[in-house]
C-alpha cells in the first residue's frame, strides 16, 4: 500500500486559491488538499449516493457506503476482498461485507471510528475523532481518559489493525499506552482486550503490569479478561503480594461452596441457589451473589435473587464496589431499577470517589445522551439508566430536606406546618383524580404510585386531616415520615406534576392558582354548616368550570400542534403523537 504521512485535521472550508507567485511545492500542497476535502465528502451520508458497496457494522445493522475502486486502490488489504468477492446477483446491487466476520475485533467497532480509519484511506489524514463520540457527559470530568475517550482509540485501533494499515496501527498503540497510565483501572480492561486481539505485544505487557497491581477483584478479573492473560496477572499478584486474602484460599470448602452457587446463577437457576444457601453457612454476602448477578446475569435473575431477602444491597466488594456500581458499569436500566427499588444507595462511592451516577456518566458519550431520537426510536440504555439514578437523587434530596425539617420541629405549631405542607401535596393529586380520572390514573401508573398505600386510598378525604389529639410530636413525626416516604416513593408527585403541567398546562395553571390562594378545605364539602356547604359547593362548581374552560383550551392547542405536524410530515402515521411532542407547558 502507498504511504500516507499521518496529519491531524479539522473540519475547514475549501482552500484559498494560491498566491499569484506560488512555488511549485506549494500548488501541490494546495491540490492535494483539495482532493482530500473532495474526497473526504463521499463519506458523508448527506453527499450524493454514489457508493457500490457497504461494509455492515454489527450495531444494529448500520451500514457504511463506500467505493471500491477508492479503497482496492489505496490498501492491498481491500483490494484483495472486492477481487475475491463474487460480483452482485443482479445489476446496480451493492457488495455488502459484514464487520464482525471482515476483521478480528469487528464486532466491536462503531461508526464514528470506522468512519475516521477509511477517511485516513480516502484522504491520508486523520481527522479528530468528533467530540460528541469521544466524550462523556460527565461535567465534571477533564476527558482526557474517560471511557469514550478510550473507547473511541480502541475501536479505531480494531479497524486500522484489521485493514492492515500498520502507521495508524502505530499511533493508537502509543495512544492507547498513555491511557493505561491514567485510566480507571476498570477502563484498561478494553485495552486488554484490543492488544490481545490485535497482537500489541508491547502494550499487552504494559497493560497486564497495571492490572496486577490495581484494587480489581480476582473474580470480576477472571470473568472480564482472557483466559491466559488473567493466568499471568494472577502469577504477578501471587509473587508481588504473598499474603494477600484475595490470592490465597483460607478455606477449599468455602470456595468450593462459593463458586456452586456462582454456577447456579450462571445458570439462571435462582431455586438451586436458594437450595445451596439452606443446605451451607454461605451466604449471598460471602459469596458477593449480588455483586455478580447485577454484572454478568439477566434482570430477570437478579431480580428474583433479592427476593430471597437474604443479601445486603449496599455491601461492598474487595474492590470497593457496591452492586449498584457494578449494575452501572454495565448500564442495563433494569438491574439498576430493581437494586434501586431494593434500597441500593445512589449515594455510596468508590474507593476513588466516585457515585453510582458517575460511574453511568463517565461510560456514556455525549451522543448517547444528547442524539435526536427519530420518530418512534427509543432513548438508548445509557440515557435511562442516568435518568433512573438522576431521579432517585432528587427523590433522597427532598427525602433529606424534610429530615431537616423534621429535626428542627420542636413545636405543635411547626408540625401543623409540615402537615400542612403534606396534605397540600396530596390535594394535588386529590384534585387531578376528581376532575381528571382516567388520565390521573395513566400519570398515577406512569409514576409507580397506583398501587402506593398513600395514593391507593387518596380519595378517602376524611383521611387527609386525620388528627389525635392524644399524640405527642415525635408519634406525630413518625406519622408524617410515612406519609412522606409513600408520596417520594418512585418520584410519583414529582412525575404526576410534571406530566400533568406538560399534556395540560391551562387546567395545571387553575389548580396551581387555586391550591396557593385559597383554603385546601374545600374538599370537605360535607363538613361545617349548612352555609358554609352551599358555600363550599358554589365555589367548587366555580372552580370545576374553570377547569373545564382550561381543559377546552389544551384540547385546542393539541389540535393545532397536531394539525401543524401532521402536515409538515411526509407520512401520515403517528400524527396525533406528534402533536403532542409539540405540546409546550404555558409555565
């Protein structure tokens, strides 16, 4: 293959004409800048579709066009692919070659790395990686070695060292070498992989050297690495660290009992478990049940393991890792819901400082979080699983706030206060289900908070005022702690709020109106004298009109949202959904 020297570039408008007096060395430095940036362009989706193959990623069957006259002239490699691949069935029918099956490694390179490898073929250069690819969302972090960042250099690496381009293969191993110095110790373990695969020998030996002296278990070792390479960092720790527990084994039987039931889980047989556990003195604990379930099993185990009610979901690994930080290293939604329902703390850190929600940032790319979902597309798994640990940070923050309210109470009249600060929530959703019953009780099921105790017997009224004139403040307090726990529960009034001031903000705007001006007695319309009944029943008629006159209001503009998108799109299917995307809150 012809040579390239490697040059970094960004993104430029079209070279200037040269000057009048150009030297020849410059005219064709200038020419070959223009041919790069011509060439550059074939690989943008949005240019003219003039490809005759496409190389198919494994991730969702994503596909890149590309040229094979371009690629066959430019690296031996490919041009050794298209002469032996057989011409296409019928005419005008692109070569499809798969990723994962083209280059070892392949099923681990993404778009935005194997887009920059052939634009080096296509142009000699080597662009920047974009920053929406190679940086995480985490504002707190310098991103000079973040796990997108790494990511992005490794999946790069794969395709250079597939196509056998060996100066590009060169430059991300030294790449990659100044990670292992400053990564996490867990963000070296793709290093391991992509040097073993791809034969770095070099950078192998440097990255099992670091491996063997960080804080990573044995176990999360043995499950994440190469059979021979964890053989080697095991010989390393057994000679470096002699007495350490983590490579000694104290007792055979324990292991052996240890190990049954990392089997069973392997095995997604919770029973068997369950039996292993009655029949030893092993528990979940001693073998850090939890911890492998929420990293190597489905969600549907894990959630069945902590049913057994037997393990404590904030107990912390050799590492110093807790399950909800493992269940975040691997970014499933599902794993981190059940340990979070299970009462997994958000709030417990790493050896090295860092939170549950950190952890989930740091491994995510600012595309991941920040893309533009077309219709019916589903946010990504990365975007849920901080947006589920986001959520439980604001429930244990209003959580805390009241604590401090609670502990400052030393009088009747500051608990009547806080009382009356619960039972203003409550008539919230009071209110939603009176005028609004079938969609209080979509929000309520969106929420979580339908089968929620507090919520279940809302509208019991007579309920929310419930005093005993025999209580002293601290019974009072338990009972408000209750009543508060059931309404944070799940984020429900923060979700039913939100969702009620965005499908509809005019009737959201009356209850707000009435709610902060006026008594929340009006509920109790069978209460008081016969005058202050009338009363109370005029006003509430009032205020039902209201609503009513608000409601007339939202359905009209979702109309119009509805009308206006549905035009301006080419199908006709989804319209009313779009509409309401395009729904804004008057507040």
């Amino acid at each position: 293959m012809e040579t390239s020297t490697i040059s970094f570039s960004s993104p430029s408008p079209p070279s200037p004409p040269p000057p009048p007096r150009a030297t020849r060395a410059e005219l064709d430095a200038v020419s070959l800048r223009r041919l790069s940036d011509n060439l550059e362009r074939l690989l943008d989706p949005a240019f003219l579709d003039c490809a005759d193959a496409e190389i198919v990623l494994a991730q969702a069957g994503q596909a890149v066009g590309v040229h094979r006259c371009i690629l066959a002239s430019r690296s031996p490699f490919f041009f050794d692919h298209f002469a032996a691949a057989a011409p296409a069935a019928a005419a005008g029918e692109k070569l499809r070659l798969k990723l994962d099956g083209l280059v070892p490694g392949g099923s681990h390179i993404g778009r935005d790395a194997l887009v920059a490898v052939l634009g080096y073929l296509y142009t000699g250069l080597l662009k920047s990686p974009p920053q929406e690819a190679a940086v995480c969302v985490d504002d707190g972090c310098g991103h000079e070695a973040c796990r997108p960042a790494i990511d992005f250099v490794v999946e790069s690496t794969y395709a250079a060292s597939g196509f056998q381009i060996s100066e590009l293969v060169s430059l991300f191993q030294r790449r990659l070498s100044d990670f292992i110095n400053i990564a996490l110790d867990e963000d070296v373990v793709p290093i391991v992989h992509v040097a073993s695969t791809c034969q770095l020998q070099e950078l192998l030996s440097q990255c099992i050297h670091r491996v063997a002296i960080s804080t990573l278990d044995s176990l999360y070792l043995e499950k994440e690495l190469p059979g021979d390479t964890y053989s080697k960092i095991k010989e390393i720790r057994r000679s470096a660290f002699p007495d350490e527990s983590d490579n000694v084994i104290q007792d055979p039987e324990h292991e052996k009992r240890v190990r049954n039931i990392l089997k069973a889980l392997d095995s997604d047989d919770v029973d068997l478990v369950d039996m292993l556990l009655k029949e030893s003195a092993v528990t979940l604990d001693d073998a850090f049940a939890i911890h492998y379930a929420a990293a190597y099993c489905e969600p549907k185990v894990l959630a069945e393991l902590l049913k057994l009610n037997s393990a404590n979901v904030n107990l912390k690994n050799n590492s110093g890792y807790t399950p909800l930080h493992m269940a975040c290293m691997r970014r499933e939604p599902d794993i981190i819901l059940s340990l979070v329902e299970r009462g997994a703390s958000v709030m417990e850190k790493t050896p090295d400082g860092r939170d549950a929600l950190t952890i989930c940032k740091r491994l995510t790319r600012e595309r991941d979080c920040n893309k533009k979902l077309e219709r019916y597309e589903e946010k990504s798994k990365a975007y849920l699983c901080i947006d589920i640990l986001e959520r439980e940070l604001k429930r244990k923050s209003f959580i805390l706030d009241q604590i401090s309210i609670e502990e400052s109470i030393a009088t009747p009249l500051l608990v009547d206060n806080f009382h009356m600060r619960l039972i203003n929530l409550e008539n919230r959703v009071a209110f939603a289900r009176i005028f609004f019953p079938s969609e209080a009780k979509l929000v309520m099921r969106i929420a979580q908070a339908d089968s929620t105790e507090e919520f279940a017997g809302i509208t019991n009224f007579s309920k929310l005022k419930e005093v005993d004139l025999n209580e002293t403040p601290t019974m009072q307090n338990k009972r408000l702690r209750e009543r508060l726990d059931a309404l944070t529960k799940t984020g429900a009034i923060n979700s039913i709020v939100e969702l009620g001031r965005r499908y509809f903000p005019h009737c959201s705007d009356v209850l707000d109106k009435f709610l902060n001006e006026e008594s929340t007695d009006l509920i109790f319309l069978e209460t008081g004298t016969a005058d202050d009944q009338r009363v109370k029943r005029m006003r509430f008629s009032e205020l039902r009109e209201d609503v009513r006159k608000a409601f007339t209001k939202d359905k009209a503009v979702a109309a119009i949202a509805s009308s206006a998108s549905s035009s301006s799109s080419p199908r006709s299917e989804g319209r009313g959904k779009q509409g309401y995307k395009k729904l804004k809150p008057s507040r």
